[in-house]
C-alpha cells in the first residue's frame, strides 16, 4: 500500500503539516499552486508567505491563549514557530517577523528536507484514494472550492477578509510621530520602541471617520453578500459601526505618551509596526481596508505623521474560504464523507497564522500515525490545540459555525478560582499550566486516554 502523504496547500498549516509528517518518516508531497496559478494577495511563489499583518500576536504563554499555542508549537518541535522566531523583528510582546526572510526560510528548509516533494501546479478535485490532507487557506482556488462545496454538500465557503496597507519608513514624519510600544511592553529598548505612533487630536479624529466613510469602497459582484470576520473588519466597516468605535479598538490611545508633547494626551493614536527586519518598511496596525487604491493614499495621509507617505503595499479585499467543521470533519481532522482526506488551517474554520499553523500540525502528526498504523487520540482538551480542535469539530454550534481565535473561553473551567478582573491573572496562569501538563503528556505519551 502507498504509504505517500500529499498535502495541497503550501501556506502556513500546509507548510507545518508536511514537516510533521516528514519528521515522522513519511515520504511527502507537497502540491502548491503558485506561482503558476496566482492569487490577489500572494506576490511570491515561496511556502508559507504572509499576506496580510507580519505578527503572530502575543507570545506571552502564561496569560495569553495565543502564546500558549506558540508554546505548544514550540514543544512538538515545529517548523513555522521555529522560523518565526529565527526571523523575529522587534514587536513589544508580540512576536513579529520579517515576512520575506520567514518565507524564504520555511520554503528553503523544506524543499532541502529529504522526505519531502515540493510538486507545483494546481489541484482541482477531491481524490477518491490515498492520503490527503488539503490545507488550501483563505485563497482556496474557485474549482477546488466547488469540489470541496460539493463534497461537503454546503451552498457556500466563504466570506471576506481584509489586507493592510504598508509604508516605507523614511517617509513617516518622526518630528511628528514617536517610537513606543504600549505600555513600554519588551524587556530591551528594541522592543519597548517596536512601534510609531501617530498621534490624533479631536478634530482630526473626527475628521479622519468622515473620510473613511465617505470613501469609495471596493463594489462586490450582485447578490454577493460580506460576512466579515470580526477579528480582521475593514477599518471602515468599524467606523460604520459607531464614530468611537476605532478609539475603542486599534487606534486606542492607552498605554502611549507622545514624546513630543508629553503633557498632551492624544485622542486618538495609529500605530505602525515593523514589517521588516531592515526596519524600511512599516504596517499600519488593524488597518484592513476595503477602499479603492486612489481613495486609500488620500485617506491615511490624513494621519498626522503620515502626510508624506508613500506605500510599499496598498490595501486590499480577498474572499476568505472555510467550511463548516463541526458538521464535516471528525475529531481526527477527516471529512465524515471521505475519511482518506483531512483538512488543515484556515479552512478549517480557525482564524488566524498560529491557529492555522497549529491545525497543520496536528493535522500532519495524526494523518502520519495513522498510516503508521498506529493511530492517536486527539489532544487533550485541556491544551490550547485541543481546546481549539474540540471547537471546530464538535464544540461549536454548527448552525452559526464562525471562525474563530484561539482564546480561553474555549478552555474548560478550573473550579475554585476567583472571577472578575482580579482574578483573572491567577485564572489565565491555572489554564497555562494545566494546558502545558495536558499538552506535554500527549507529546510523551500520546496513545494514553485523556483524564476526564
């Protein structure tokens, strides 16, 4: 019996999982559409490139959910966090990367791995036999997605997501914009100056909603409705959602004291991150859009700061795919219909680079046990990759199934411990080290039965 793994998808769950799976002593394909077919967001043919934010978010792994994973990434030796960190750029407490040195990394390592293929070109059907894990991201291509459609018996995939705008750092104004991170979070200087903020006065707060609102914004095709993702809005379907909605969300100005006018406290604060490890090149922070080209460049440079700025990557608006897990796939990541073939990432249904690198990995230790012959429970519930696989396929309501982040209300409550705010330390520290005891016993002894 064939005993290859292919894996169609070269993103970042994809990526992952062929390294699990190669580490295990499967021979591997890797099937990757790009460059031959392109995607609106994709400018490289490289695996696992970065299309919209450079951060992995928090890399706190005792308070945060998302750190945890990285943890847990990190614990089961795998391949995307290990370039993440090799690739890191100053970012406070978040872990950032230099986009294209990552890529190129993960691409690199891969291709010299000796139990895996890289094979380009694009796959447009579901095959009926061998060992398959798709892990095709947001970018799903059209024909592939009707086949999964069809497969899965589901009218629809998708919804939108949002791209952020990048700026080159010589033209942000430094007479007007700071260095700092929120909170001075970082333990060296690098990091507690990983950010530029550019600070907003009332007036040009108020000023700056009403250019976005009254924006020309990218026209959808008739009947094509836009379910966003509520962790990525366009910035201006928040603006739509209230005037102070965008002070309350990524341009808060807490934890932020502009070293230019130390007395005066903005109204309102954008904040750019590094996007390179040159530090040439700057993301502007929650800033997905949906506005056309022209109205982008007119808008930001609205931004005090910003005036002069001149744009690396302008903005931009992809449908996202995903499939409604908790009705579809198994708690080993198959497709009920089909058991041969395995989803990974974003499609999945989790939102999120480290959640989809996570489903990747458990989707290529478990598709790789299996054809072992010696198959594996999945995690235990009580880390992070198990609380967040329970949820996709079967903790979830299917009927109002949403992506969703990795984040402690999927965790199982610990009895005893305090609520409210005052507790929550204590709580968030209890869930960590819990999820790391569950987590490590699965690495080290993965057949055993998971405690009730």
């Amino acid at each position: 019996m064939d005993k290859t793994l292919h894996i169609v998808g070269g993103g970042l769950a994809g990526s992952e999982a062929a390294w699990q799976a190669a580490n295990a002593g499967l021979d591997v394909v890797l099937h990757e559409m790009r460059p031959q077919v392109p995607t609106f967001a994709h400018k490289t043919g490289n695996l696992a490139e970065l299309v919209c934010s450079n951060s992995f978010r928090s890399d706190d792994d005792e308070q945060n959910a998302v750190g945890l994973l990285h943890w847990e990434m990190r614990a089961a030796g795998g391949l995307i966090m290990a370039m993440a960190d090799s690739h890191a750029l100053p970012a406070g407490g978040a872990l950032a990367v230099d986009r294209e040195a990552f890529s190129h990394a993960v691409t690199q390592r891969l291709k010299a791995h000796p139990k895996v293929q890289v094979e380009p070109g694009e796959v447009t059907q579901l095959p009926e036999t061998g060992h398959w894990i798709f892990a095709t991201g947001p970018l799903t291509s059209p024909a592939l997605a009707a086949a999964i459609a069809q497969a899965a018996q589901q009218d629809s995939l998708a919804f939108f997501d949002a791209i952020a705008p990048i700026v080159y750092a010589d033209s942000i104004d430094m007479d007007v914009a700071w260095e700092q991170s929120r909170y001075d979070k970082g333990d060296s200087e690098e990091q507690r100056r990983a950010y530029i903020n550019c600070p907003m006065s009332r007036d040009q707060y108020d000023a700056f909603v009403d250019a976005l609102l009254a924006a020309e914004k990218t026209e959808f095709h008739e009947g094509e409705d836009a379910p966003y993702f509520d962790g990525c809005l366009p910035i201006e379907v928040m603006a739509e959602r209230g005037r102070e909605t965008l002070r309350f969300g990524p341009i808060k100005p807490v934890g932020l004291t502009n070293a230019h006018d130390p007395d005066t406290k903005p109204y309102a604060v954008v904040q750019l991150r590094r996007d390179n490890k040159l530090g040439t090149l700057y993301n502007i922070v929650g800033f997905q859009t949906k506005m056309k080209y022209g109205a982008q460049t007119e808008v930001f440079r609205m931004i005090p700061g910003l005036e002069n700025a001149r744009f690396a990557r302008l903005g931009g608006i992809h449908r996202n795919t995903f499939m409604n897990s908790p009705r579809l796939l198994d708690d080993q990541m198959r497709l009920k219909a089909r058991p041969h073939i395995r989803f990974a990432g974003q499609i999945t249904g989790v939102e999120g680079y480290v959640e989809s690198a996570a489903m990747g990995l458990l989707a290529g230790r478990l598709a790789s046990a299996e054809i072992i012959g010696q198959p594996l429970p999945p995690p235990p519930q009580d880390s992070a990759m198990g609380a967040l696989i329970h949820h996709i396929t079967g903790g979830a309501e299917a009927r109002t199934f949403q992506p969703m982040n990795v984040n402690f209300g999927l965790f199982r409550p610990i009895e005893g411990l305090k609520g409210g705010r005052r507790g929550r330390r204590d709580r968030y520290k209890a869930y960590t080290d819990r999820a790391k005891d569950a987590w490590k016993s699965w690495l080290e002894n993965p057949g055993q039965p998971e405690p009730s």
